[in-house]
C-alpha cells in the first residue's frame, strides 16, 4: 500500500474545515489513504489578543496578513516531516486556474500539500518571496471571482485531489467519462422510473446494446460541450486533429 497523500490547511477558522471529515474523505482518511491535520495560525503568535494582520503600508482598504506568524507556521509545518518536501498551495483570485488536470497533477506527483488560507487583503508578499525559494508554491484560483478567504477553496480543492487518490472512490470507474475527463463535458445520466412525468428515458439506454450506448453517450458528451463550453469543445477539437 502507498503513503497516503497528506495535506495540512492553516487557517485562523479551523473549524471552517470540519467538513473534510464527511463523506468519502473522512472514510479516506479512516482508511488510512489520506491524513488531514488543520493548523490555527493563530498558535504562532505571541500577543494576548492573538494577532495575524495589520494596516497596509501604503495605506488603503482593508487589513493584511503579518509575515511573522505565517513565517512562524510554515516553518514549523513543513519541517515536520524531515526528508520530505510540501507542495505549497495558496488559494486567491490572482492565481492560475485550478483545473481537473492541475487536481490530477497534486494528486499523482505531490504525496504532500500545504495550504495556507489568507484573509482580510491577503498575505503579506513578502512570505510568498520566502518561500517560494524553498519550496514549489502555486497560487491557485477557483475562478474570476472573489471569496472572503481561503477556506471554500481549499474544501473544493481538496475534494478534487482526494477523490483522484487510488481507493478514494468506491468505482473508480466513474472517474473515466465524468466532466474534464478527455476534455468533454458527462453525458445526461437516468434511472428508474423509466417514465417519469411524462418523460421517458431515452430508449437506448433501455436496449442493453453496449456499443449504441457508448456511442449514444459519446455523442451526447459532445452535444453538452459545445452548448455549455464552447471553448472546451474548440480545444477538444484542436486536440483531436493533432
């Protein structure tokens, strides 16, 4: 059996993560394929209010995140494991897109991740310079738009990765067709009754003809790229040309 991915969240709401021990990623994480920790930043600091963030240099809207507890943190975080080296993530709006072949990438290479939930105005520059010298550090986005902190993402980003872990999924065959996978968009899926409604399940699906359903399917992936995601189907369509 290999190691089980690890992943540790820093936050100054960890029970904003408590989520990560329902459903399938809390089995996971019973069964041994993956291990979880969520870190208060807030234990790195040394004031009695327990301070992360302070006014901008500069001036300006907003708070920003200190380097010091962050600095304090990741140090204490990422050397923790000697002989191992965490991938970095910090989730943001002016990241690269997180994507299902970037989820399939941490999934298979990283064996350890690190994220590092920032809040108020973000996290002060000079910690991503620090670190990004010492350890490979991506900054993610969900999309092109903004979240009050980085914890949504890391639920969302976390369950894309685990899932891909070999024994995450009860099926893993569900992974082959589902959305992204090939760059196509799943095809309709049904089940009983057969008429609902008035509405009847398309009659290929009731034939037990392997290769029409296939096929049927196939085509219905192809229909959903183009109507929903026009520009997956243009490079889905380079793809297939080359």
């Amino acid at each position: 059996m290999s190691a089980p991915l690890r992943i540790d969240v820093i936050t100054i709401f960890p029970d904003y993560l408590a989520p990560l021990g329902l459903s399938l990623l809390g089995k996971a994480q019973r069964e041994g394929l993956l291990e979880v920790q969520v870190h208060d930043l807030r234990d790195w600091t040394h004031d009695r209010h327990r301070t992360v963030d302070d006014s901008p240099y500069g001036g300006g809207a907003g708070m920003v995140m200190r380097p010091d507890p962050w600095g304090e943190a990741l140090d204490a975080i990422c050397g923790s494991r000697p002989g191992q080296t965490p991938h970095l993530i910090v989730p943001g709006p002016g990241g690269d897109p997180f994507t299902q072949e970037v989820a399939t990438e941490l999934a298979t290479d990283a064996g350890w991740l690190v994220f590092a939930c920032g809040r108020y105005e973000g996290i002060d520059e000079r910690v991503y310079d620090e670190y990004r010298e010492r350890y490979p550090l991506s900054v993610l986005s969900l999309g092109d738009y903004v979240l009050n902190g980085g914890e949504v993402a890391v639920l969302a980003m976390t369950e894309a990765i685990a899932r891909l872990v070999p024994g995450v999924l009860g099926n893993e065959a569900s992974l082959e067709e589902e959305s992204h996978t090939g760059g196509l968009l799943e095809y309709p899926v049904y089940t009983k009754p057969p008429r609902w409604r008035d509405r009847e399940v398309p009659p290929v699906l009731l034939s037990g003809h392997h290769g029409q359903i296939a096929s049927w399917r196939h085509a219905q992936r192809i229909e959903r790229t183009a109507a929903r995601r026009p520009d997956l189907m243009q490079a889905y369509e380079g793809t297939s040309k080359d």
